[in-house]
C-alpha cells in the first residue's frame, strides 16, 4: 500500500427489520455467468420457507467463502471439530 492509499473505516448500518436475523439451516445456489443466487431456507417439513435471497457475483463469493472458511477453523480451534450428521433420506410420504 502505498502513502496515498489509507484503510478507511466504514460504517455499516442495518436497519431494526434486519438486525433481528433469519434462521437458515439449508441453502439453494444457483448461478449463471455472472451471478450467484442465494436462497437461505428454514427447513421444517413438510415446509421449507426462503427467509432470504442474496444475489452476488464470483469475485465477492469467492471473498465471502473465504471468509467463512476461516470463522469455521477459528470455530472450530475453539470448541471442537463440527461433525456432520449423517444424511437419511427424506420421507416424502406425508400423513
């Protein structure tokens, strides 16, 4: 970096309606060329309900992914390693 760049602070700000959070336990991604579409989804059967969509491109995705690797290790470091459930098949029949 050099003497004319600076880190700049900045602020973020989030509104009441978003600071209370969306719980997500599953995601939908899609994508084309240019974009990654981001379903964040509630998953309680027989309902899934999409609580958020983030659309971005490759290059901030890619930032991002980064970004939760390294939380995830931090995570990890600290309380243990996560260990995955085993996947069962879903039931589709519905009574």
């Amino acid at each position: 970096m050099n003497g004319n760049q600076q880190n700049k602070e900045i602020k973020i700000k989030i509104n009441d309606s978003e600071l209370k959070g969306q719980y997500a336990n599953q995601i939908a991604i899609m994508h084309t060329r240019e974009d990654f579409v981001i379903d964040f989804i509630a998953m309680y059967p027989p309902e899934a309900i999409v609580g958020a969509r983030i659309i971005t491109n490759p290059i901030s995705l890619k930032r991002m992914s980064n970004a939760i690797a390294v939380n995830l290790k931090k995570y990890e470091e600290q309380f243990g390693e996560i260990i995955e459930e085993e996947i069962r098949p879903v039931d589709d029949k519905v009574n």
